[in-house]
C-alpha cells in the first residue's frame, strides 16, 4: 500500500459574487493509492458537514484505528478529495460573510470540482497521482455539505451521481421551534431562523462565523456511547466555524427544493438512527426527476 495524503489549495474567487474580497481559497486534501487505482477510478470529492473540518472525512484518532473513510475507500482504488466548504476550516474566511449562503457554497464546490477535473485529466492535481483520462467523479455530501452538493448538483449537473448524507429538501426535524412555515416566504423564513437562532444561544445577534463547541451540542453530534477520547478528538481536531447564513440556508425550509427537483442523475440517500428527517422513506419523493434512487435508513434497522 502506497497511501499518500497531499493537501491541495484551490482559487475559487471567480465563483464569487463580483463584489466581494479577493482572492478566496478552498482548502482540500487528497488521499489516494496509486497502486491501487484500477483504468478508470472513481473520484469522490466530499465536503462535510456545518461546523465540521474536512478532517471530518479522514478521521485519525490517536490510538485508534479504521476511522478514515478517506483510507478505506482509497485502499480500494478510490481517489477520495475532502474539501472545506467556504469560510470553514482551512479556507477562506471573508470579513464581511453574509453573502455566504447555500448557493454561493454550491457555486464555489461547482468551481472546485471544475478544477479537480481538469487537473485529474493532465495529470496536474498534485505528485503521485498519473493522468486519469477516465476517471469517473461522483460528489457526496454530509449535512451541510449535503444541500451544498445538492444544490451544487441540481444547478450544474455536475457529477453521474451523489450521495446526500443527512441532508434533506423538506423541513428538516430537531429545530426548536416550529412556526408556521406556510404562512412565510422564503427570506421571511430565513430572517426567522436568524433570531430564533441567536435567542436560543443567548445571543443579541448570531455571529458572521460560528462555531458549535461539542461541550454544549455533544448530543447533537454524537450519540450516548461514544468515548470521551472520541468527542475530544471531534473537538480538537475537526471542529471548525460556519458562516452564519450557510447554516441558517441549511435550516431553511425549502430552500434546497428546487435544486434537488432539477437532479435526473442517480441519488443515493443515507439518513442515521438521528437524523434530520422526521420520515427518511419519503424523502426519495425530494428527487422527482432522479433516475434511480437508494435509500439507506438506519432507524429502520435498529
């Protein structure tokens, strides 16, 4: 096994709005086997959920061990790019962020993947991986990085597939107070979820960049069993800031909808045994247009 991790930069400013600050950089790394990739191997470029690192998918707990989902797809021939989403993690993190929604995020993962692409077929992305002139891509997204691929997906047509991992285009369950959402807009929706937001955080105004220290939201992120080495290593290691209107965008009721209505590629849908969907068995009815559709649900296995 030859593993090699390589971190990579990208310059996405030409995905932004013409207005805002230059230049702006995605943070991404790579982790793949050379030895291992067969004629045309797939190319998995993820990007993880709010308030989460790209670490998040290249887990490496100290003492522990087969907690990579990076590792293990790349030890079978997969080339496995994580990425930051906007103004998280390593990247870019504009002073003035509120133009940082969910379709900005969709923009700048669009001008990524367009990136990777290119380099990918002249063998440009970075030492050790040859030129791929039949690799096959697929985008997969987590939470936040679930509507970001959704969205990105549904506007670019990107990828011959997704996966959306805990993500959902209808109203997403766990938010604290449920108002009538009919009887709002959209920005009314959002401006709602703002204040409700900073109310519940004892706040006058929720901050431009966020975090969600796992001290307070441990039940959010983690489930009852899980060691406090583990949650500490979640805290250290890949916990990182959200902009504000991403993850309110992300709570929004809706909001991804129509993107995810436009998605004729296959879907492959992934909800936990806490998840955000209130029914994960209709939630294939958010991809009306989808060629092919699988539904893994874990509530309905424990």
């Amino acid at each position: 096994m030859t593993l090699i991790r390589q971190d990579l930069t990208f310059d996405v400013t030409a995905a932004l709005p013409a207005v805002t600050v230059r230049p702006a950089m995605i943070s991404a790394t790579i982790v793949a086997d050379p030895e291992a990739l067969p004629e045309r191997p797939v190319v998995i470029l993820a990007v993880p959920g709010g308030t989460y690192h790209r670490r998040y998918w290249d887990l490496q707990p100290p003492g522990r061990d087969g907690y990579s989902k990076a590792a293990y797809l790349a030890e079978r021939g997969i080339v496995f790019i994580a990425t930051d989403y906007f103004g998280g993690g390593d990247s870019s993190r504009p002073v003035d962020g509120d133009f940082i929604g969910l379709e900005v995020q969709a923009d700048v993962a669009h001008e990524v993947y367009r990136q990777v692409s290119d380099r990918i077929s002249d063998g440009t992305l970075t030492d050790g991986i040859p030129v791929l002139p039949g690799a096959v891509f697929a985008g997969i997204g987590q939470s936040l990085g679930g509507f970001i691929t959704m969205i990105q997906q549904g506007k670019y047509a990107d990828y011959p597939g997704i996966g959306i991992f805990g993500a959902s285009p209808f109203v997403i369950s766990g938010i604290r107070e449920n108002p009538d959402w009919d009887a709002m807009s959209g920005g009314e929706r959002r401006d709602w979820l703002l204040k409700a937001n900073a109310r519940q955080s004892g706040l006058a105004e929720l901050p431009m960049y966020h975090g969600a220290p796992r001290a307070g939201f441990r039940h959010i992120f983690h489930v009852p069993d899980v060691p406090d080495d583990l949650v500490k290593y979640d805290e250290d290691e890949c916990h990182t800031l959200i902009p504000r209107m991403s993850g309110i965008d992300g709570m929004t009721p809706g909001l991804a909808k129509p993107f995810a209505d436009r998605i004729s590629q296959p879907v492959f849908l992934a909800f936990g045994a806490t998840d955000v969907s209130a029914d994960p068995h209709h939630e294939p009815a958010g991809y009306p247009a989808s060629c092919d559709i699988t539904l893994v649900d874990r509530k309905s296995v424990v």
